[in-house]
C-alpha cells in the first residue's frame, strides 16, 4: 500500500520515461542487424547442440532397454 503512495502520478511517469528514452543511445540499423544475424545463427546451432544430444541419449535409453 505505501509504494502505491510513493509512485509519481501517470503523466510525470510517463514524461520522465520518455526523458530517459531520449537518452538512450540507439543502435545503428547495421548493428542491429548484425546483432539479430548473430542471435539467430546462436539460437539454431544451440538447437542443433541439443537436438542431438537429445537424439543421442534416447537412442542410448533405447538400447539399454532393448527397444
């Protein structure tokens, strides 16, 4: 209840985010891009990585339980 009290009221909230956002420094649109190439190429080899650790030890399990 009492952080309800403390809180700024919703229009100074909402102009000091915008205060903070101009401060922001933003990204190049060639760096974002090169960001968002990496993460994706990241994403699939970890979900590759995995996969086939997956695969391996379910074949594995199989085999140990003669399926």
């Amino acid at each position: 209840m009492l952080k309800y009290l403390d809180m700024p009221r919703p229009l100074e909230y909402i102009r000091s985010i915008r205060l903070e956002m101009k401060q922001v420094k933003w990204p190049s649109h060639q760096t974002a891009l090169k960001m968002t190439i990496l993460v994706i190429i990241t994403s699939l080899a970890v979900a590759f990585y995995s996969g086939g650790l997956d695969y391996l030890f379910t074949t594995m399990l199989a085999k140990a339980l003669n399926r």
